[in-house]
C-alpha cells in the first residue's frame, strides 16, 4: 500500500463502510453486491485479456465469449432479480456495453409487453434460450428522435397474408442498433404499415435476418457493421437494407394493435402503455451519470493524492498535487455532483417505482411530471457527468490520456448517453414544455402538485424577472434550506422569463411554432434552473435521512459545496433575478474555498466509499493500493508494440531510406 | 451535389474566395498552400487505408511508410520553407501526429541551438540523412511540468571522459515522448548533471538507444512503447530506463554549459537562450485550436444544412436541423470563436517573429510579455477548443460519435493540447504572475506597455471590485470598441480581486507561497477574463485590415457575436462589476437571438471559406459536397467486421450456447 494513500484513509473522520451502506441504499445491499463482484471476479471464464491491447474483431469476439458464459452460469446460480442480473452483468463486462444487450435489454422486453400469446409461444421461449438472437430496429440512418419521420415501410398482402418490408431510400436504412451488424438473427423492426393502401404509423414486426443454422443474411437482407466508433467497441452496431422482404403476418406484434387477415386495421386502445419503458430508461440513465462520474473522481482523487509534482513552498518536498486550491477546485465540487446525482438516482428509482405501482393500478395521473423530470434529469446529469469526467482526466496530467488510466474509456462508453434515449436538447425542451404548461396552470389558479408545486408560491409571491425594488436580503449562504428557495426562485424566474419570450414572439404575429423555437435558447435554460433546482433539493432532503454524525457532517458539507459552486458557475442568474447580492456572492467565493480546505482529508475516503472494485475501475492510476507507477510499467511492457524488440517498419522503411538520402 | 447545401451557397452574401485569402493571409499562400495540397493528394505513394480500420501495429506502420517517403519528397521537391514543410506533413498525415514529429520539431532543433560546431558535425548530418533517429526525452513517469524534479542522473567520470547515465527509481523512468518507442536509435536525455560530487541541474545529452545496424536496444537501455492511449494512435510515444549507461564526454551539448575533460563544470553565460522555444511551440498552438475548431464548425454546420429532422411546423417536411434556435445557439458561437482564434493565431505568429528579430539583436524586452501571453492564450484557446470540439460533435447527434464523422479523432488527437507545452492551469498561473507583477508596477506609478497597459487606465480610473455607485451606463452593446472596453474592465476588476485575496491571506499571517495558492482561483480566473480581453480586442482589431464591405460586415456580426455570447456566459461578473445593468443584459440576450439568424444564411459559406480540403477533413459528415448518407454507408460496408458475412465467434460460442440451454 502506498504511503500517501495510507495516511489519506487514517485522516478520515467517519466510517467509510457506513457510507457505503447509505449509497447502496442498506448493509444487506453492500453485501450482496460484494458476493456477486466476487462470483465474478473470482471466476476462471471470465478472465479476459486487456481490451485495449484486441482489435476491434478480438474485442468482439471476445465479449461474445463472456456474454455466452454469462448467460450459463446466470442460470446456473438462479440469480433472477433484475437488479442484481444487472449488476452480474456489470461485472463480467466492467461497465461495457456488450454485444447482447439488446437482446436482453430490448427485444425480450418488447416480446413481453407487445406480443400476444401465440407469439410468445412462437417467439420468447426461443429467445429466451438463445436459438433467436434479436435486436431493436428503430432508428434510421437519416432519422432518429422523430419517430414519425421514420421511412421503412411493411406493406401488408392479403393475398399470401404477408407483411412486405421494404427500406426505400438510403435514409430509411436502420443504422446504430446494438448486436444488429453481426450477433443478431431476428430483429423487431419498427416500420410504417400499410394496409389496404392506407398508412397506419409506426408499428413493431419480428423479422428473420439471418438464416438459424448457418447465421447467413436471409435472401432481401443486406446486414453488417456500422464500423468503428468513439468507444463501444465491443458492440456491434448494425445496419440493415430490406429488400421485399416477407414476413408472415403473425409476426407483426398484435397485443394493441392489430391487422385482420383480410388486411382490416385495428387500432390500439391507448398510447400510454409503451411510454413507461422510456421513462424507465432514462431514470435509470441518471444512475449511469452518477456511477461514471464516481470512478471519474475515484481515479482522480485516488491519484492526486499520490502524485507528487512541482512546489508549493521552495525548498520543501514536492507536495501532492490534492494539496493544490486549483485542483481541489476541479475535482471537489465534481465529487460532490457524484454524491448528489447518486441520491438523485435512487429517488429516480424510488419514484419510478412508486408510480409504476400506480400504473399497474390504472392510475396515469403521475406520469406527465415523471416523464417531465426523467427527460429533463436525464440531459442535466449526463451533460454534467460527461464534461465532469473529462475534467478528471485532464485533472491526471499526461497519464489521464493513457488508456491504463481507463479514464479515456470511461469518457467514450459514457458520452452516448447525452444523445440515445433522447437527444438532450431535445429532452430538454420536453421537459419546458411541462413546466410551461404548468406555468400557465398555475396562473390560472390551479393547485399543481410534485416538483413544479413552487410554480404556484411563485406566482402568489409575484416572482418577476426584474422585480423594481430588491427581495429583502434575507438568504443565509451557509444554510441549505435558504439555497434552495433561492435555486427555486432562479428557476420560476427563468419559466417565467420564457414564457414572456414565447409571448413576445407572438405579439410579432409569429405562429405558436415559431414562436416556440424562437424562445428555445430561454425554453432550455429554463429547463436547466428547474433541474438544477431539484437535484439541490433532494441532495438536501437526503441529509435528513442521515442519522450518523460525522456522516451527516461530511454529507452536508458536500452538499453546501454543489449549491454554492452551482451559484457561482451561474452567478448572473442570481445576481439578475436580484436572488443575491454582490457582497453575498464575495462572500460565497470565500466560503467555497474554506469547504475546499474542509473537504480535502476526507477527499480519499469520500471516494473509497463507493466502494468500486479495482477489476471493475481497472485504472492504474486509480487503484486502491495506490501503487500507480509499478503498474502502469508492468501494463506498457504487455502492449502489443512491444511483443518484439524491434518493428519491421524498420528494415521495410526506415533503414533503407538511408541509402536513399 | 447535395440539393440542400447547394442552396445554402447561393444564399451567401459574400465571397467565400476572397475571406479564404484573408484567412491565408494573401492569396498568393492560398496559392501556393493549394498547390502543396495538390502535390500531396494526387501522390499516389500517400494513399493510405483508413487508419480507423487497422489495428495500432498496422497504423504505426503505414505512418512509418508515409513519414519516410515523405522525406524524400521533401527534398526531391526542394521545399525548404518550414511554414511549406509543415504543411506538406500536415496534408501527407492529415492533421495527425505521426512517429518522426520529435526528430523533426525537437531532435534537430535542439541539435542547432545547443551543439558545438564539433557536435554538429558528429550528430547533425547523420541526423539530417535520418542515420541517426532521435527524440527528445524530458518528461519522466513521476515529473512533468516542474523540471527541477526530474530524477534521471548523469555522472562524469574523469577516469574514462564519459558521463553515466542512470534512471535511479521508478518514478525516473522517461515517459511520453514521441518516436521514444520503436522509431528513434537516438534520445536527447534531459538529465541531473553530477561531477565533482557536485550537483549541477539539467542539462542535455545525446544517448544512442539502439543499435545503428540491427536496430536492438542497447545494453543498459531498456526502451518500449507506453501502451495505446486516447488519440495519437500513429505515434510510438516511449518508455527508457538507463542502466549505467556509458556515454562520451562529446555527447554533453555543451555550445553553452560545459563539462570540462578533468570534469570542471562551466556555467552557461544566460538562461534566457531556451525561453524561446517554448513562447513559439506554446503560439503555435493557438493557431491548432483554431484549425481544429474550424473542422468541428465545418462538419457539424454542413452537416446540419444536409440533415432534416423533427418539425417545427406541423404538416411541413423536416426542417434542416440548422434552422433550429438551439442548433445555431451551439453552433454559431464556435464558429465566431474559430474565427477569433485563427486571427489571434496570425497576431501570435506575427508578435513571435517581430519579438524573435528584438532577441536576435539582443533586446528581449518584449519577451516577459509574449511569454505570458503565449501561456495564457495557448490554455485560453485550447480549452475553448477542447470543449467546442465536442459540442461540435454531439450537435451531429448519433453519427457524431461514428469514426467516420472524424470528429471522434478530432478530439482525441487535439485534446493533448491542453496538458502537453505545459498543463493549462498552470500556464494560467504563469500569465497571472505576470498580470499580478504588472498591476504592482502600475500601483507604483510605472508606465506598462503591450497588453497589459490597461491596468495604468484602471489604476487611473480607480476601478474597483465594487463601486459604491455605479458607473454611468454609457456602454453601448451594439459597439465593437465599447464591447472590448468592458472586458478590459473585467479583466482588471478581476485582477485586482485576486490582488486583494493575496494580501488578505498574507494579513492572515500566510506565507507568501501559501497566500499565492490559496488565492489560485482568483488568480487562474483573472487570467482568463485577461485572455478573454486580448481576442475581443484582437479580433475587433482585425476588422480595421478588412476593406471588402461584404466582408466586414459579416466579420463584424461574427465578432459581436463572440463578445455578447462571452459577456452572457460570464454575465456575473459584469454585473459584479457593475459594468453591465440588468435591462443591458436581458437586451444582450434578445441581441444574441437576431445574431444568429443573421449569420444563419451566411453559416455554410463562412465555413467553406476555412477552405479545408475533404481530404484533410476526412469527414463523411463534413464533405463539400453534402453526400452524407451514401458515403456513410458506404464507409461501413468496408469496416473489417464486414469482411465475412459471419463472425467466427458464431460457431464458437453462440451457436454451442444453445445446446447448453
């Protein structure tokens, strides 16, 4: 064990295991995490050889090999809770997307909830023992967020009762679905139905694509690798052509909607029932935000408090780089956005269930906020998230670029979560388009309920952009409850401010559309004030839950931090609104120094106690030993480059050369 | 040519060949630079495969190939000019870095500025007829920015005339630089002089690695490659550990310190001689993160001409993505910025040689200025770049995280910029210095001139973090000179704040080292509001050149543009400071709206006028002539994956897995 590390976790003041118990929400969930990791990491199949040192088919191959091993030995155990399947899978691909994901994530799901019956028997049971590998087939290469613009088409023939797919143009060619290029045999493709020459919208159909026994294109199909990306390596995201394809008609998903032999369209009863697996996911991706960040901040802080460079005072050591304000500044307040987008998360999880029992009940009366809130949280943790990790690598000097740091991979697999499941702009406006609705509820006099409740104090307190006279002064800086009445405000003031754009716009005879897009710079910030908004709310309310002291007290520390660096990142928002006042915003400046100062012994143990595994964080220079430059020698020397001495560019370039010049 | 892109050319309002020649600087360099691009992309011998479709052995290998017959072309050819020379390499590896760059950029450089006439002959022909392959190592696993930390050691020993070259630990071990790991049979070694039993610091020496005929390390010398990283896949960055590794007297560049035979150590007559270097690498890149900027802006703004999506108004087809508010919001800041960065990269590049012709004739009195300067602006615009870059990148939506976008290698091989030539926070601090000097010499009363001589003005015009009354509001936000104004008085607001922090710290009995990092917040920040100011009033300058009224006019929206997004992404402070009302800033933000659907006609134009040849783009996104879709498609159908309709790991594992189920 490094020294420095070791002097770090003797200098805590609170009990890392406790903590730990508080972010796995319970000691039994602790413990039951710990046995799967070890399930796992204590398993011979599951060794693997360094990713970074495959090609791209080598990693392919490879994750197919873990996935197929997984899928065994998952049964083998009878592990059946969702959750805990999840976090298995977690550890056998550390936190990499793998080529079976849609199968499992997606396509399964989509047969429970869409199919009949009869296409259960014909369709799950296969599926569920790998004889049908299928995907999700949504997206278009030249269409994505906006369903309706999709252009496959499945036209339906009575006369051999068949659907007929077709990709008509190259922009209606599927393109990005995980497991479609190579690992798949069915795909759900969403298509246009066309029935009796009439279009019906999107609809959900199983369609073979690769023959069960030799796994070639079926004939019609044109199917392969979308090719390299930013990270994902280890997915094959595909591609796929339909040439007059067909397909019986019970392949098309009847459960709502259905098409009569004779070609006669019914109609599903309602919408509302395939919108609560989106929410779902974008819930859950607020968790991704929070846990990417974590090992972000636990390979930075872990390393800054081993990394030694440069002085502070002349003639004395070389300090740890943690000891620096410009490096406590970079990564204190990121760790406490961790902490915050955690129990953020779990109250995602809390809530969503919550209300999916409602659902169960028929009762849909809360899922317009949720669905609200998971867009609008979705795009704010993982913008957040995403620059957050990148400052942590940047954070590493020169070694946060080695792939050894795993921090460049944190980085690729967790960006695509700003624009799948929902383009964050796009998620953003969504959500504006509640909270301005709301808006006008509440001036209407309407009692509103959940987060956007403060929508009506607002308007009794007649919050304005400019109010003529200043709010009395009377925010406390150090106290949580006066900062979040004051996020609060900020954000009733942004809607406010929005919504007088959008009426502004139409005084200048502009249409609602116009005018819509038109304030959609103010429409996102809005967005943005009301999320940030809540996440300092519940950041708080969980404090409240904490009963352990000096738990509480580091807690709450951090907490003080994130809506005090939120402020002073928009300073102009407050200072605008009349929310706060200059010399309160000097003052703020002072006191975030001091929580920096504060923080910093317990920065080691803030870290340690998410509790991440070094086979799942696999970064040299985040491990919990602290012994970084050994191990990054001893993974350089295994680099493929290095298997011979000498390159054979050299006698096929370089040494002729010579006799060239 | 794509329909949609076509329209948007003929929309523009001016001539796109003539703002390319100011860009160029001339049109004669527009001239010759086409031409050095034609040499290199009809060149049969530089064709390449996609490096994205070869594993990292492949891709080292065909940059070795191309490096080398790049030499030899150079030479056929008798390109002599270094701004030619650069650019036919920038057009043979388009814009990535490749395994000879520190034979070429540091090696042989190093080898004219500090070789005896005697070392010239021994080292630098042979260097020149790439005999001798070198590279410049410096940094060390353990040490990077602060030199004085280096561990490796070199001991003369009278008895044989040779100096003993030793990595003493782990942390010793010279780490990053480029060509170190395969390529290079030669390393200048930064190294502790030690003779006598006396300690001397660094100073520089030729160590032969390998060996000349066979290409093997050398006894003593354990030399490899560092392992894959983020970006910079074509480059063999290294690893050396130095054994007792015996050396001639001779290899000691010794054109200034000097290593007697009988092993007495004479001093260099001035330090200042190296300085240079670093001020013109760290102004260089400034002018990378305007190119790099640029590309992002040309792929993501093409692009978003090219791609429909979603509705604005109902019933209508889908508008172009570029007409979306939120789109331009993302999109036509940066495309100010990368204007703003390329004329303050020619600024830079002008200030450098005029300065370098003052050292020439002894006067360095610039040099303290244009060094703090280049630290300041090479952090300024390597942030804003970096984190353009990917905004650039996620407004493409999915196909922005493909590898044929380019822009995933866009970001990957540019983001080193932001730590290599020096880390940002502490180039930031290096400017500070210098502001915080600056600001004491005009409180004393002496006259500052260069960037810095508005804080003469501020000490005349008292300023203060917060006046008691506020100024008179005399800004006008619609003026350019007004605009850079106020960011002068930001910037010496905000100095003069972390001015005030140090002294508070000192009065709380801190040292001055610990009074200079506790006010580090203050002090990178004030640095920034300084770099913020110098490319507002850089590019406002640049407008006087322009005499084209078509031009100018656009130009000068770009520049408005750039200051009032600026000003509201720092609104805070200028309301901190008073320098702005409240009404100002609500009015600078309904500015900036009428802004971007100014330039929304011009965007496609303003782009095509960077003139960046699709062959150096490489981007299916960015193309000239708008194909996306059908390249993209394309593109994919040649990823490796494809080769075989069936992925071997099908008959390995998934179709065995079925049996198991």
């Amino acid at each position: 064990m490094n020294a420095d590390i070791l002097k770090e976790r003797s200098g805590a003041s609170f009990d890392v295991e406790k903590l730990t118990n508080i972010l796995d929400d319970g000691t039994e969930k602790t413990k039951r995490r710990r046995e799967i990791e070890s399930l796992v990491f204590s398993d011979e199949d599951f060794k693997e050889q360094d990713p970074n040192f495959l090609s791209r088919s080598e990693r392919y191959d490879q994750a197919v090999r873990k996935s197929a091993q997984m899928i065994l030995k998952i049964r083998d155990y009878g592990i059946s809770d969702p959750e805990e399947i999840y976090y298995y899978k977690r550890c056998v691909h550390p936190d990499r997307p793998e080529p079976l994901d849609l199968h499992l994530g997606m396509f399964l799901p989509t047969l429970l909830n869409q199919a009949t019956p009869e296409q259960m028997d014909l369709f799950f049971m296969p599926a569920w023992n790998l004889h049908i590998i299928g995907t999700y087939a949504q997206t278009e290469m030249g269409h994505g967020t906006h369903l309706r613009g999709l252009e496959t088409t499945a036209t339906y023939d009575p006369s051999t009762q068949e659907f007929v797919l077709n990709s008509p143009t190259v922009t209606s060619i599927k393109w990005w679905p995980g497991g479609l290029g190579k690992t798949s045999n069915h795909a759900i493709v969403l298509a246009q139905l066309y029935t009796l020459g009439k279009c019906h919208g999107l609809h959900a159909f199983v369609v073979p694509i690769r023959d069960m026994n030799t796994h070639e294109p079926l004939p019609g199909i044109l199917v392969g690798d979308i090719g390299p990306k930013f990270g994902f390596h280890e997915v094959d995201n595909g591609y796929l052509r339909l040439d007059n394809v067909r397909i019986p008609r019970d392949n098309m998903l009847m459960k709502y909607a259905k098409v009569e032999p004779n070609g006669t369209y019914v109609k599903p009863p309602s919408a509302k029932l395939t919108y609560g697996t989106m929410v779902f996911i974008r819930s859950m991706i607020v968790g991704e935000s929070a846990r990417a960040l974590s090992k972000a901040c636990t390979i930075a802080i872990r390393y800054s408090a081993v990394r030694h460079q440069s002085e502070i005072r002349p003639g004395e050591p070389e300090p740890q780089i943690l000891d620096y304000q410009t490096q406590q500044y970079k990564l204190f307040p990121l760790l406490a956005e961790a902490y915050a987008f955690l129990f953020v998360g779990q109250y995602m999880g809390q809530t969503y269930n919550r209300i999916n029992g409602d659902i169960n009940q028929g009762d849909f009366s809360e899922l317009p906020e949720l669905h609200a809130l998971s867009a609008g949280l979705k795009a704010f943790t993982t913008w957040a998230a995403n620059s957050g990790i990148e400052v942590c690598r940047m954070s590493c000097g020169g070694h946060g670029y080695s792939r050894s740091s795993a921090l460049p991979d944190i980085y690729v697999n967790f960006t695509p979560t700003c624009t799948y499941e929902g383009e964050n702009t796009v998620m953003m406006l969504q959500t504006a388009r509640y909270l301005v609705k709301s808006y006008r509820q509440a001036k209407e006099g309407r009692q509103l309920s959940g987060m956007v409740s403060y929508l009506n104090e607002a308007e009794t307190q007649r919050v304005q952009a400019q109010p003529v006279s200043a709010r009395p002064t009377v925010v406390d800086v150090n106290d949580l409850s006066s900062l979040v009445e004051i996020y609060k405000l900020r954000a009733a003031t942004l809607i406010e401010m929005a919504v007088k754009s959008i009426q502004q716009e139409l005084q200048h005879r502009k249409s609602q559309e116009d005018a819509w897009n038109n304030s959609s710079i103010d429409l996102v910030r809005a967005s943005d004030a009301h999320c940030h908004y809540v996440v300092v709310k519940l950041f708080t309310n969980k404090l409240r839950e904490v009963s352990d002291t000096s738990i509480h007290s580091v807690l709450s520390t951090l907490a003080l931090l994130y809506a005090l660096h939120g402020i002073t990142k928009n300073s102009g928002d407050f200072l605008q609104a009349e929310l706060l006042s200059v010399p309160q915003m000097l003052q703020i400046s002072l006191r975030i120094k001091e929580l920096l100062a504060q923080l910093r012994p317990n920065a080691v143990a803030l870290v340690d106690a998410f509790d991440i595994n070094d086979r799942k964080l696999n970064s040299c220079l985040g491990r919990y030993d602290g012994n970084v430059y050994e191990h990054m020698f001893e993974w350089a020397r295994r680099s493929p480059l290095n298997a011979t001495e000498v390159h054979e560019s050299f006698h096929k370039y370089l040494k002729p050369l010579r006799a060239k010049l």
